[in-house]
C-alpha cells in the first residue's frame, strides 16, 4: 500500500512538473521577466506568495481601497496560493486569447478613476517614473512628445492605438 502511495506521488511531482515547465513554455524570456517584476510589485510583504493584504497594499498604493469581499474573490480565482508560477498560470489564462491592445487598454482604465478614457497628465507622469520599470526623463520627454494630451489628461484610448500603430499622424491632429 506504501508502495502504490509512492508510485502516485510520484505521478503527480512529474504532473506538476510538466504544468510548471508548460507554463514559462506559454511566455517569452522578457515576458516572464515582466511577470517577475509585477509579481514581486505586489508581494508586498516579500514572503512569495500573493496574500489578500499584499492585494490590499498594492491597491492602496495605487489610490484606490477595494472591498475585502473584492478582494477575496481575486485570491479565489486561483486553484491554490499565489506562488510565481501559479500567477504565471493566472496571467497565462487571462492573457489566452485577449488581444494585446484590449489588455493595453484595461491596464490603463485601471487608473481612470472617472471612467472617461482619460488619466490626468501629472497621475500618469508620476506612475511612469515611480513605478516598475521607472522611466527616466528623455523617456518621459520622449514620450509626451506623442501622447495625446487634452486639457492636462491623456486620452488612453487614442494612445494605445498610437502605440498600436493605428492612428495616422492626422488623425492624431484631429
């Protein structure tokens, strides 16, 4: 009986095994980087799994203070505790069949607290440069060259289809 108790285990180490190494097999070695970063963004506290009070600290540092209710579901949308590679399979499947410029577009609706299609020019300036990978001052300047401003905000949407490369310096102008 201890014998075929082994033999399971041993079937289910190689199962996650192959789930982990199928998993950093879905993502480019700069997309797993990326996903490295964000990840330890949010582990807050530095213990390697995503808590309920890291997702809480991270949201308070980015303005906003969701419900505990809220943030309880987003933990039980994983199988298990949010370890890197289970957040890799979490991305993963977000990711699986999005299309780039939709995720472009509801990461910079996360910061648009009206839910206009604008974030104030200095708000985003300010992300830019003090969180992830900080631009520097030729990237800001850089930058604002061809971000759609209007009234001291920009307007994400015409940007993510800039970045896209969906609008034309004309419609740009317009």
């Amino acid at each position: 009986m201890a014998e075929e108790a082994s033999k399971k285990a041993g079937k289910e180490d190689q199962r996650a095994q192959r789930a982990t190494s199928n998993v950093f097999a879905k993502f480019k070695k700069d997309q797993i980087q990326e996903f490295k970063e964000a990840f330890t963004m949010i582990d807050q506290d530095r213990d390697g799994v995503i808590s309920v009070d890291d997702l809480r600290e991270i949201y308070n540092s980015l303005g906003r203070v969701p419900s505990d209710s809220d943030l309880n579901e987003m933990i039980k949308e994983a199988p298990g505790p949010i370890n890197f590679t289970m957040f890799l399979t979490l991305m993963g499947e977000k990711l699986h069949g999005m299309d780039p410029e939709d995720a472009l577009r509801n990461a910079f609706a996360m910061f648009d607290k009206e839910g206009k299609g604008f974030i104030p020019e200095e708000y985003l300036k300010d992300l830019l440069e003090n969180m992830g990978d900080n631009f520097g001052k030729d990237e800001i300047k850089q930058t604002w060259k061809e971000i759609p401003l209007e009234g001291g905000k920009v307007d994400y949407q015409r940007f993510v289809s800039l970045i896209k490369g969906k609008l034309g310096e004309e419609e740009l102008a317009a």
